[in-house]
C-alpha cells in the first residue's frame, strides 16, 4: 500500500525511503494522507425512484413524507458499462415484412376466472404482476394455479416468505379440499426457498420451468447492490432480470408483489413499466369474496375482472357473481336499491344500501364504503339543494353489499335512491334496477353499455330498469325488461319509490 509521508521542512517521500535513508527518525511528526476511493452514496425515494443527493423530509415529485433512503452506489467499471446487449443476446435489424406471424399459443388456465382477467390464458415469455393487501389471497391463488398447471408442464414455485414445509402444508390442504381425499402431489412443481437473484437464475437454468412463479418480488435481492431487499434499487433490477429471463428463454413468469398503505404497488413505479400485466386482488379482507382485476395488459382487454370467493380450499371462482351478491337481500327494505355496473365486459349487479340518522354532532358525517367519498358528498348535495331533503341535520352512511368497490358514475341513481328511501323511511321498488349519472342540476346522463347491462337485470329476474331519458334512439332496449326514462332526478325518485 502506497503512503504519501511530507516533513515539515521536506519534500514528499515514499515511507520506505525515508526510514532507511535516516533522513527521519520515529519520534518525527508526520502527517499521513493514505490514498483511498471514496464511497458514494445517494438518497432514492422509495415510491417513486427520484434520486437526490442530499437526504429530504418530503420527496418533491411525489410528495411521499419520509419515504427518502440511503444507499451505496455500486461501483461499476467502464468496461461493463459499456458493454450493451439485447434481451436474446446480440440483436440484428429485421425487416417487418420479413417478421414471422407464429404467434405462441397461450397457455391454458384451469382456473377459468384467472383465465378470464388474463385474456384467454398465459402468453409464453410474459411477465404478470399481482398485487394486493396482506391475506387477501395472492399466494393460495398462485399455489393454485402452480398445481393445476403442474399437471401439464413443469412449473419451479420460488418463495423468499415461507419454507417448503409451510407452502406443501397448504398444497395438501388445497389438494385436499378440490378432490376429496386428494391425490398425490404433481412430480413436476418444484419449490425452493431463495432470495437471491443470482442463485434463482441459475436454478431455472437447471430445473428448465415452462412458468416460474415468485413469492414476492420485495424479497428477492441482487449481491452486487448494497441496498437492502425491498429497495428501489433491488426491485427495479430484479425484475429487469426476471423480464430478460422471460423474453430471451421464452418462461412465463408470475409476480407477487406487496402493496403500499394508499394501495398501490410497494416500489418504484417503473416496476409496473416493466411488466408485461399488472394485475390487482380485491376485497374486504372480512368478507369472503375477492375480485381480480387488470389493470394493464399488453396481451388483451384491460379492466377485466374474475370474481372468486375464498374458502377452506382455496379460492374458487363465482360464475354468477350478480346472483351470490344479491343472495342475502332483503326485499323492500327502506334503504336498499339494485345497481348495474360494469367491470370490464362484465356487467355486475350489486345492492346498494343507504341510512341517514339524526347526527349528534354540529357537523353531520358522511360515511361511505365501497363508494368514492367525493362522489358522495355531490350526491347529497344535489339532493339537499334540487330535490329539498334536509340531510344538513343527518348523517349519512352508505354501503356497498359483498365488500365491493363502485367506482364508476352509473351507481349515482341507486345511490341516491337509497338515501332518499332511507330519510322518506319509503322503500325502492323490488324488481326494480337503477342505473345513471346524476349532474349538479339534478339531471340524469346516460351511460355506456346500457343494453348489455339491462339483459343482465333481465336475466336475474328484474322486471323494471330506470334510466336516463334518450335524445337519440340508436340501440332499441331489451324487450325481456320494462324501461322507464326520466330526464331529472326527481322524476326518477317518483318512479321509484313505492307510493303509499
């Protein structure tokens, strides 16, 4: 090691000259100055992946508080950074015209719902995403999926939380649970235990999956990196190096992937970039029905959604999700209104309940669940001010049945009949859907797919559908179902609410 050593009165020296000249002696002041490489490190934010090179309280382009990290840049030499490679190795310009049209068969899915959301089956070669809370399914639902398709291909299911011991417990019980006393566990679904990046490669290498299966992406870490497993750093290369995997070897890989308190991937967002499908498991953690929607999907139809409902032997798909919905309804209950949204292609119906009481408080509460708060409070609003219900001195709750999430404006008609039904103590007509978006003037819009949406109301028993008023007949409505239009909120309210 080379040391710089400078007397007071003297020029630099190399350390071992100077002690064999006697130029200097022990008791001599020295001043050392070792020559080292420096560690550089760098604060990344880890929701969004901005880089910064000071440490911040609030990130700046995603307003997330304490969410800045240190880590260690890795040191990288110029040669292998300048070494640029394809996803098959060393790539060639061709042609488009040139281009073969052998489109690979998908993959088929005995879980048809999964199937379904996923666009028919799995693409060979692609890389799908699947998120969700803590418990609400993810890993039974790709257990599942391991065990039927082990069947037919050899699938490696890769587990950096749980040991083989835990994850062949629980194929048993699925096993179990499927087929009675259940039959021997696949010879072709291997399980192994790793977080380590390179050590997974190089088991797929050898093992040769037609899918591989990652439980969870936030485990998995890369040696060369100095951060630490769940990092922006490590996710974004990890699966860089599972997308090269998938698109050079041709295997179908599933993520899992933990999601942050707002409900969003955990991670840098160019993660979901990276990804071929980002898929998300929904539902009520106390309710026993989940929802799996897509989200993105580069091999089909986004916002689709599969419906399952999870029991002691795993998920199992809902083929009629408006008829186990609807189950436990109680008819001509004050409160309580049927309406028809669509998910996807797939058009769902859903009871809607309301309840307004005399609040206790100077500020009346608005408590809504299943339902976006904002679109609830334009509801009430339109209520009090066009149709003259005096909900400044109520509380006001609505629930959505079955632990579902309605997003889209269609529900605005039932969610304002529920809560006139409930303050008039008047309840909705029984056989009667509600399906329109409600304006700030207190008029009725119309919204799309409303003839696929009435013959599912048709199809269940329903016998009456109010809806908004049309100013152009293109479509003709469903002759199984009686249609009424209104073009105000009050008219529809009329129609809707039994008459003493």
């Amino acid at each position: 090691m080379l040391f710089l050593i400078q007397n007071r009165a003297q020029s630099p020296l190399n350390a071992g000259q100077a002690l064999n000249s006697g130029k200097l002696s022990r008791d001599t002041p020295l001043s050392y100055n070792l020559i080292m490489p420096k560690l550089r490190t760098q604060f990344v934010c880890q929701q969004c992946g901005r880089v910064s090179a000071k440490d911040m309280g609030r990130c700046p382009q995603c307003n997330s508080w304490n969410s800045m990290v240190e880590e260690v840049i890795a040191q990288t030499s110029k040669k292998g950074a300048s070494r640029i490679q394809g996803l098959g190795g060393d790539s060639t310009p061709q042609r488009l015209s040139e281009i073969g049209e052998g489109a690979d068969e998908r993959m088929l899915l005995p879980i048809q719902e999964f199937a379904r959301v996923l666009g028919g089956g799995i693409v060979p070669g692609s890389i799908v995403l699947i998120g969700g809370d803590p418990g609400i399914g993810k890993s039974t639902l790709l257990l599942q999926t391991a065990l039927e398709m082990a069947r037919r291909d050899r699938v490696l299911y890769v587990s950096g939380e749980e040991s083989e011991r835990q994850i062949k417990m629980r194929a048993l019980r699925l096993r179990k649970g499927t087929d009675g006393d259940g039959p021997d566990l696949p010879d072709d679904l291997l399980l192994v235990t790793e977080t380590n990046m390179e050590v997974i490669l190089g088991h797929v290498s050898q093992v040769k999956p037609r899918l591989l299966i990652v439980d969870s992406i936030q485990t998995t870490t890369l040696p060369e990196l100095e951060s630490s497993a769940g990092s922006v750093s490590q996710v974004r290369e990890s699966a860089s190096r599972l997308r090269e995997l998938a698109k050079s070897a041709g295997i179908s890989v599933l993520l899992i992937g933990h999601v942050t308190k707002e409900g969003t991937i955990a991670g840098p967002r160019v993660l979901e970039h990276i990804v071929d499908t980002v898929l998300y498991l929904e539902g009520d953690r106390f309710q026993s029905y989940r929802l799996l929607r897509s989200v993105k999907n580069r091999f089909g139809a986004t916002s689709e959604v599969g419906v399952f409902e999870m029991q002691e032997r795993g998920m199992i798909e809902v083929s009629n999700p408006s008829e186990s919905f609807l189950a436990g309804r109680l008819v001509n209950a004050p409160g309580s209104a049927i309406a028809v949204t669509m998910e996807g292609t797939r058009p769902l119906l859903v009871e809607i309940q309301g309840l307004t009481s005399s609040t206790s408080f100077g500020n009346p509460r608005r408590t809504p669940n299943g339902v976006d708060f904002n679109r609830l409070l334009l509801i009430v609003a339109v209520l009090t001010r066009r149709i003259g219900l005096r909900l400044s001195e109520q509380d006001v709750f609505v629930n959505v049945v079955g632990g579902l999430k309605v997003s889209e404006p269609a529900a605005d008609l039932a969610i304002a009949a529920t809560i006139a039904s409930s303050t008039r103590d008047i309840p909705v007509r029984a056989e009667t859907v509600l399906v329109g978006e409600i304006g700030l003037s207190g008029e009725l819009r119309s919204v799309g797919q409303m003839p696929t949406r009435l013959r599912e109301a048709a199809n269940l028993g329903f016998k009456t559908a109010i809806v908004p008023g049309r100013l152009r007949r293109s479509e003709p409505w469903p002759s199984e179902i009686e249609v009424i239009e209104a073009r105000s909120l009050r008219k529809a309210l009329d129609q809707a609410l039994l008459k003493d």
